[in-house]
C-alpha cells in the first residue's frame, strides 16, 4: 500500500496511474496523520512553490511531513516536492519550505535557453543508489523553471546531476529519503523503472561510486490527434488538409483516439496532443468523450498529454457559468498535463493591445498562476498574407524566399479563430510575445498553408516566432519525411515538431524520425 500525498493543485493522476501499473494499491492522505501512519510516501508536487506550502499548512501537513522525513522514512518527492525540501524559493518569495536541505532555489539563468526547460534530459548519477537498478542511462522527462544547483551545504544530498545552461540538481537521497526534479511518472519504461525501485526496494540505502559527465536536451518528436466527433455520432481521429477535415464531404476518419495515443506511445513518442477541433463552438465539458479519452490514455501512457479545444470561460443552457480555469481544471483531472489554448489567446491578445494592460482575467493568466507557465501552450493557427512592401501593413512582415501569387516579396502570419475559420487583426508575433508575457509557457506553432501539405515545416514562421520570445516553440504543420525533421532543428531554434496526417497514416513511422535525427548527431530521446 503507497500513501500518497495529493494537495489538489494539479495532475497527480499520472502517478496514481503509474502506481496502479505497477500494481500497488493507493491511499490518499486525508489527514495529517495518514502521513505518520504511512510505509512509503509518494509526494507529486505541482503548482507554484509558494502555493504548495500554502495548501500544506492549509491542511496541517507540515509538521507530520517534517517528522516523517526525519524519521529517515521511505518518501519520493517530485518535482516541486524536491524544491519544497529546501529552505525556500525565488519563485515565492518570502515563503519557508520544509528546510531538511540547505539553499535557495533559483529560476534557471540560461540567457540562450528557453525556460522553463520542457523536455527529456539525461542525469548524471553522482551516488549509487537502489533507485538505478536497471536504468541504462535513458533520458527522463522535466518540466520546470526553477531549480536547486549542486554547492558544499548540500553534497550529502545530491544524487544526480543535469545539465541545462548551467548544472542543476536533479535528484536528491539520503537515506530513505528520495525526491527527483523529473517526473519518473511521464518518462515511459525508464521512469516507471525508477518508480518501481522505490515502492519495492527493502532498502533505499544511498552510497558512494558516482559517475562524471554532462547530458544533453533532446528535441521532441510530438504526435497530435485531431479530434472530433463525425456525422455517426463517433469521435475519431481526423485529419485536415489546410485544415479542411472533410473528404468528399464525411469528416475522414483515421482511427479512434485512445488506441493511436497507444500506439504511439509505445512508438517512442515524446509527447502526445489532444485537439479538440471543434471545442471552439461546443461546450468541452459536456463533451465527456473528451475527458474519456484523457483518463483512458493517462491509464497507459506514460509520456506528457496536452488537451486543446475550448479553453475558455462559458455559460451552460442552464445558465450555469464556468470560467477557463473550471474548465482547464477538469482536463488536469482527468490526464493533461498541459492545456493549449487557440481562440481565446487571440481574443485576449485583441484587449490586451488595445489597453498594453493585464487584466489577470484571461485564460492565460488564471491558469498559469495555478497550474505554472508549463501547464498552458498557445496553439497558433497562423495563414500567410503577402504583401508587396513591409509599408502596406503595421504587421511583422518577413521578406520571403516562397514569393507570393503576385510575386509579392514580402509577408505576414495571421492569426485565425475558429479553427482558421477567422482571420483577426493579430500577427503570430503579437500573439506569441503578448501570451508569453501573460504566462504561457510554450507556444504550439501551427501553419494553415502547411497543414497536411507534407511539403516541410515554414521555416520563415519558425524563426520569426521563436527569436520573438524565451519560452519553447514547437513547429508544427508540414511534415511529410524525416527529413523535414532534421531541417526544422538544424534551421531553428524550434525544441520540438510535431506531426499528425504522417504518423496517422503510417507512412513515417516516429521511430524513423527518431534514428534519422541521431544519424544527424540531432539530440533526441
Ligand atoms: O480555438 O482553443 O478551441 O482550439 C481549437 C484547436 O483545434 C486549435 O489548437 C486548432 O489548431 C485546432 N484545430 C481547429 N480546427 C482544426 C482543423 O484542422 N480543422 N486542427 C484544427 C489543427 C493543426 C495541427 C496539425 C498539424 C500537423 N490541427 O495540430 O496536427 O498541422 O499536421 P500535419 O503533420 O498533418 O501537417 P480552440
């Protein structure tokens, strides 16, 4: 039996999952003295720091928490329970955490990285420790933006080391006290490895023998699933071309979307994405297929899950109301780790231009001071617009290599709403600094003109967008063979692409890209 330690604030139904897999029972702790009466405690933190300990004391879990601990009992923290064991953090400060290790944690100086740093990062194992049986130095999934860095104070408790920018600790242990800054719940076989070492070990006990080295980022390969429900009623996984899902006027139809999330997973995905597509005009959480999905996936995929499609305040036929948060909320609950947010991001970016103001009121701005900037992607549904000379509009234009029909030599990226049903008054750049600026952690790059063209990522976009802002761009729209793949990275500064109609159709299979991208000394998992 694992007791775990859920304060409400986030996806803790990965590791409740990955638990189950494993096949141990889980506890919830309900009071403060379920935490006493525990034989191993796993503790998921997510959220902002300062909310975590809030919710702790909140709860009366702190002192129970800080016995336990220095009972030298059997607990695994992650991710911001690691941060939590240190004395406190940049990002809320003037708030204690638990103090069992000394030092501050800092937001990542990394002026040429994006932060937060999202992705699959290797370790360096300084101790050995029973948690590495059987890891083979495989890549670990992270998703954070602040971070502990290894000094003298706390050497005893280092148990490995990454590398981003600078060196970081990424994991901790003495005695029978664990806690990872990756989330062995989203990192696949390896991940679930390291769980498993910890619920079954009899002995946790750490011990000298480290390795040396530095490790490396990966780029991302993302398989995304359109998804909507057809003319019988069913909802499937389609597939536009130019966003236009229809052949011969039935919606296309490529297969059901927990089984593909599957298969893809098992391909050696990095990520998977969800998009609702026609979220903008129904309500997503009447649209409990939708939640299905996410918690049938989340039961067997192990990999990071983000949902989009109708992120946005509503009001029922009942004339209930639901703000963004409520609905982004259930999506956590139900599996995604990250929301991504299409038509409501353009609308708040159309206000926020007009009054250069925050409102705090937005999407954007709720759900990231709950659930972090890493949680919220902006997906961008931009079309090209040519222009004969950047004076014709106020827009971010590019001079272009793909003239337009005219032989115009210039362009700029619209924003769409309503899945590109919409053209508005914002460029890509617009909406990507202005979200960033708001909270968003990561921008999802669409292309109309690419869409299911497989004719190549529109490098010019790429760049325009990701030398626009600091948070990680992934390319999407346009992958039609491996290579595409390697140009995207080795011509941007893209963190990760994504594809749809070729994986769908199994014309490149994702562990292609991925043996493509190595023989291109490109990093990947
Ligand atoms: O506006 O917040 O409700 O979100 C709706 C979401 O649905 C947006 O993220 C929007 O991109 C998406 N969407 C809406 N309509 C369509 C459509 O295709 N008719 N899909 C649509 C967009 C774009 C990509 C696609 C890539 C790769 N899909 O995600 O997967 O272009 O395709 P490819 O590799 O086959 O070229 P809201």
């Amino acid at each position: 039996m694992i007791t775990l330690l859920d304060y409400g604030a986030g996806n803790v139904r990965s590791v409740r999952n990955a638990i189950r897999k494993l096949g141990y029972e889980v506890k919830d702790v309900a009071r403060p003295e379920d935490i006493l009466a525990a034989e191993r405690l796993v503790f998921p933190g997510v959220g902002s720091y300062g909310n975590a300990v809030h919710r702790l004391h909140e709860l009366g879990f702190i002192d129970p928490l800080l016995e336990y601990i220095r009972a030298d009992r059997p607990f695994l923290g992650i991710c911001v329970a690691l941060q939590l064991l240190f004395e406190g953090s940049e990002e809320s400060l003037g708030v204690t955490g638990l103090g069992i290790i000394p030092g501050q944690v800092k937001r990542f100086v990394t002026p040429d990285l994006s932060v937060p740093q999202i992705g699959w990062n290797g370790i360096v194992r300084r101790k050995s420790s029973p948690l590495f049986t059987g890891y083979n130095g495989e890549k670990l999934y992270f998703v954070h933006s602040f971070r502990a860095m290894p000094d003298d104070t706390n050497k005893d408790w280092v148990l490995s080391t990454t590398n981003y920018g600078e060196e970081f600790i990424s994991s901790v242990q003495k005695g029978n006290v664990a806690a990872t800054q990756f989330h062995p719940e989203k990192s696949g076989e390896a991940g679930l490895n390291i769980l498993k070492n910890f619920l079954s070990a009899s002995s946790l006990q750490d011990s000298e023998g480290g390795e040396s080295g530095e490790t490396h980022l990966a780029k991302r390969v993302i398989a995304c699933l359109d998804v909507r429900t057809n003319d019988a009623g069913d909802l499937v996984v389609t597939k536009g071309d130019q966003y236009d899902v229809r052949d011969e006027g039935e919606v296309r139809n490529l297969g059901k979307p927990v089984e593909l999330a599957g298969r893809y997973f098992a391909e050696g995905a990095d990520e998977i994405t969800f998009l609702n597509i026609t979220g903008f005009r129904d309500f997503p959480m009447k649209d409990q297929p939708m939640l299905e999905v996410l918690q049938r996936t989340s039961e067997q995929v192990f990999v990071p899950l983000t949902i989009g499609g109708g992120i946005r305040e509503f009001t029922d036929s009942e004339g209930k109301y639901y703000t963004s948060l409520d609905v982004a909320s259930e999506y956590f609950r139900s599996g995604a780790d990250k929301v991504s947010i299409g038509s409501d991001a353009v609308y708040t970016v159309e206000e926020y231009l007009k009054t250069g103001e925050k409102t705090g009121k937005s999407s954007i701005e709720q759900i990231s001071i709950v659930y972090g900037a890493q949680a919220v992607v902006i997906s961008i549904d931009p079309r090209r617009v040519y222009v004969k000379s950047p004076d014709e509009t106020q827009h971010a234009t590019i001079k272009t290599a793909f003239p337009g029909p005219d032989g115009e030599q210039y362009c700029w990226y619209q924003c769409t709403v309503k899945g590109g049903r919409e053209g508005r008054d914002v460029d890509a750049v617009q909406l990507a600094t202005v979200c960033e600026k708001l909270g968003a952690g990561e921008i999802l790059l669409n292309c109309i003109d690419k869409d299911g063209t497989n004719s190549g990522f529109d490098i010019e976009l790429i760049n325009q967008v990701s030398q626009a802002v600091s948070i990680p761009v992934i390319a999407s729209s346009g992958a039609g063979k491996v290579e595409h793949f390697s140009e995207v990275f080795a011509k941007t500064s893209a963190e990760a692409a994504l594809a749809a109609g070729i994986f769908h159709r199994q014309e490149v299979p994702i562990s292609a890209v991925k043996e493509h991208l190595k023989s291109k000394n490109i990093e990947t998992r």
